[in-house]
C-alpha cells in the first residue's frame, strides 16, 4: 500500500474523531480501559479541543492511501506536566494521538508516521522522539519495543501515594528511539503477527487479514 503522509487541516478534525472513536471501540471491545473516561482518559469533546489547536499550529499530519485518511499523528515538542523534563523535552519531539484506521491495520501506517515524526525530528536538529503510551496497555508497550523504541520509565507522578491513584495520570509509560535510527533503516520495521480484524464503523463492516506491520 503507498502511503503519503500530508499536514493535517482544520478540516480533517471530523476524521481524526472518528478515528479515535473507532479505536476506543476496538480497545473497549478487548477489555482495555485505554482512553475511557473511567480511567482518566480525555472525553471525545477535549481531545477534539486539543487537536483542533494542533491542527491550526501545523502539528497534526494525517496518513493518506489511494486519497482516503488512514491514520494520523501530531508531532511537537509538549508533553504533560510531570511526564519529560524540560532538558528532555528540549532534545526531542514527541508523538500524540497516533491512530491507524482499523481497515489498514497491519498495512505499516503506524510506522510510516513513525517515520515521519523522525524526519521532523532530524529536520529540527533534535536527537529523539518520545512518546507516553497508556500504562496499563502492555501489548502496546510490545508494539513500541518492537518498533525499536525502548521503555525509559514509568513516570513517577503516575505511582500512587497515599492519597492519590495511578489512574490520574494513566498515560506514564514513556518509550524512545533516536532519530537517526530511521535514517539507517531502509524500510518500516515488521511485526509479523497474523490477524482477523472486523470493525464496525459508521455501519461499515470490513474484514482484514494481515501481518502487522502499524
């Protein structure tokens, strides 16, 4: 599948909500509490709010194959309050909100933003990119290893002290690759796991068999 990754438009927000929808879905379906309300995750109405500025600041790119969006990403140099220091913030862009179209899963979108936000990263003369993944989600702890990035931490805010949950701040698992580990790759790394996917999206039924490669 050739994927063209473009800077994402005000417009695009309606997508990147019903991408984000569709995957919460999926995750639910699995027994994740990832992004639920439940477990501290951002309501629909505030990551529509975040993304809608990230959008208008150039930050959020979406995946395109045969024209139609497969997936996004925003890439920036933020993060949440007690998750990188600022001496690690300054060395590195950071990755949000990446999501895969579920009808494209296994098809190396995934890594291809990846890839993208590594290019940014050499294009702005920062040594890392960094990501937060959900805490709780291993199997996507897994996917980021096998991508190449490696587990820094679990940030200490997100450890519960006497009077406060690690579910405040469920988001703390914080991974890294450096950016010059994509300039000597010469493809998106595979992650052969053989799949079913079925997803049910705006009455849409799809089944996809593949090697996941996102």
């Amino acid at each position: 599948m050739n994927i063209r990754i473009r800077q994402g438009r005000p417009a695009d927000l309606g997508t990147i909500c019903r991408l984000r929808l569709q995957r919460a879905s999926w995750l639910a379906a699995r027994g994740s509490d990832q992004w639920t309300r439940q477990a501290g995750g951002l309501s629909i109405e505030v990551f529509a709010a975040a993304v809608g500025h990230s959008l208008r600041r150039g930050e959020s790119w979406i995946a395109e194959a045969g024209g139609e969006p497969v997936g996004t990403v925003t890439v920036n140099d933020r993060a949440d309050a007690g998750l990188w220091s600022p001496a690690e913030l300054a060395e590195a862009v950071v990755v949000h909100y990446m999501i895969v179209d579920l009808r494209c899963a296994g098809r190396a979108v995934g890594a291809n933003l990846l890839a993208h936000a590594a290019a940014l990263a050499r294009a702005r003369h920062r040594t890392w990119v960094r990501l937060d993944a959900w805490t709780a989600n291993t199997a996507l702890h897994d996917y980021y290893r096998r991508a190449g990035f490696r587990l820094v931490r679990i940030a200490a805010s997100a450890m519960p002290g006497p009077t406060e949950s690690a579910a405040l701040v469920p988001s703390a698992a914080l991974f890294e690759r450096r950016a010059d580990a994509w300039a000597r790759t010469t493809e998106p790394p595979r992650i052969p796991q053989r799949i079913l996917i079925t997803t049910r999206d705006a009455g849409l039924t799809v089944s996809c068999v593949s090697s996941r490669t996102e």
